[in-house]
C-alpha cells in the first residue's frame, strides 16, 4: 500500500513537470516567432530607409551639381560684366567696341557731334557714319544724298529716294542701285539675328496701269522686288525679311511741289541692329 502511495506520487509529479514543459515551450515559441515578425518588420524598415536615403543622396549630389554650374555662370556673368558698359537704358556695349566709338566719332561732323547730348546721341552717330560709309562706299558722289540714315534707340531706319532704285512708276530696280544693295545685304548677313523690313513708300499722284492697280500695288510691289533682290542674288536669308507697302499715307515732308513729293518717294530698311557688328566692321 505504501509502495503503491509512492508510485502515484511519482508519475504525478512527473505528469507536472511535463505540463509545466509544454507550456514554457509553447510560450518560448510563441515568443520565437512575435521575434522574428518583428525582425522581418525592421528589416523591411530599414530596406525602404536605405531607398529613401539612396533616392535623397542623388537629390543631394544634383542640386550640389546645379549649385556648382549657377557658380560657373556667375563667375562667368561677372567676368563679362566686368568688360561691358552700360549706356542709357539697356544698351551695353564691349570696352572695344566702346574704342572704336571714339575713333569712329574723331570722323563724325564736328558740328552734329557737338549736338549729341547723351552717350547714346554719340553712339547713334558713330552708327550712322559707319552704316553710310560702308552702304555708300561704292556709290557715285551725288548717289550718297540719297540715303538717309535716322537711328531710333538703335533702331536702324535707312530711306533710299525712289530715282536711285526705280523709274518713275515702276518697280523694276535700277541697276545702278546693285552696288548699295549689295553693301546693304552685306550688312544684313553680318548679323544672323537681325530681322529687317522694307517699306515702300509712294507720292500721292494716282497711278494705275495693266500691272500696278494703285499706289498701294506700287509701293507693295516695290518692296518685294528688293526682297526678292536680295534673296536671290545676295543670299539674304528670307525668313529675316518683311515686304511691307505704305503708299503715300506715311510722307516726310508735305506733298505740296515736286520737289517734296521726290523726297516722299522712297524705300525705307528698317533693320535693328548688334552696336558690336557694325563697330567690327572698322
């Protein structure tokens, strides 16, 4: 009885220590796999971070990279700014060009330079003498009369009288004028940015003939035949150039002899242009 009293107590307790085994172990597994969930959490935590900080690090290196191209581009602006002055309003202009100015202005008319009140007055002179100049270089004495050169905040506006390009009521161009349209397109091609327009301008006398319907005709016609000149025998680039027609509504002077009415009948090339250009051209 007694051994048998021993024996129970003996599997009892070993029955215990075996349920007290399998619930540790179930906790300890439980506990393993709550580890490794999180460990799979963090670790895919830290895979988007490391992506996160890739995509940050090349955001980084390019703005470091435009930083250093904008310091490029000042440093380069300052240099230039450095050799560039400033004239009223916008217009700037080399060291250079600002010395052939002088040299050009030692030629100007003594009298019109003493009329130049501002810098840019002494430019647009200084312009004007050299746009002449090479324009008329080739032209017979009398011819240069002819040629007109106003300058407008460097707005070129170069008026040719009609006897030295057309015959009366025609706009078929004279040959004598194929020298000054040849300078002229050289001066146009000097500059590929330059946009030029040429304007026909006509008294107010009446004409209508089996060709020309009016004035209007006449001086639109005028104009497309020293654009088409130009384009054809010059080179001059057709995109740069505009045909333009004014009639007789735009006159110089009042078209009260026959005098003035030979002033009104003109062409007009209205170009604006690179102050560099032209002072390159000494």
């Amino acid at each position: 009885m007694k051994k048998s009293f021993i024996i129970t107590g003996i599997l009892g307790a070993t029955i215990m220590v075996s349920c007290v085994s399998k619930k540790k172990y179930t906790e300890l597994e439980s506990n393993l796999f709550k580890t490794q969930t999180e460990l799979a959490t963090t670790n895919q935590e830290k895979a988007e971070l490391e992506e996160k900080m890739a995509i940050i690090e090349a955001r980084v290196a390019e703005y470091n990279n435009r930083i250093n191209s904008l310091r490029a581009v000042n440093d380069e602006l300052n240099s230039t700014n450095a050799s560039l002055y400033s004239i009223e309003g916008s217009t700037v202009m080399s060291k250079n060009s600002k010395t052939k100015m002088n040299e050009t202005l030692a030629m100007v008319d003594q009298e019109k330079l003493a009329q130049a009140k501002t810098l840019e007055d002494s430019v647009n002179l200084a312009v004007e003498y050299n746009l002449k100049k090479n324009i008329t270089e080739t032209s017979e004495e009398g011819d240069q009369d002819d040629v007109q050169i106003d300058i407008d905040q460097t707005v070129v506006m170069i008026s040719v009288s009609d006897k030295l390009l057309f015959n009366t009521g025609s706009y078929r161009i004279n040959s004598k004028a194929n020298p000054l349209l040849q300078k002229l397109a050289e001066v146009i091609n000097a500059e590929p940015s330059l946009q030029v327009m040429i304007e026909g301008h006509t008294d107010p006398r009446s004409i209508s003939t089996g060709v020309i319907q009016d004035n209007w005709d006449l001086s639109v016609k005028r104009a497309t035949s020293i654009v088409r000149k130009l384009q054809e025998e010059y080179n001059v680039a057709p995109e740069k150039m505009i045909a333009a027609g004014r009639a007789s509504y735009m006159p110089i002077v009042e078209n009260d002899s026959p005098e003035n009415m030979a002033i009104n009948r003109r062409t007009r090339i209205v170009l604006i242009p690179d102050l560099d250009m032209f002072f390159a051209m000494l």
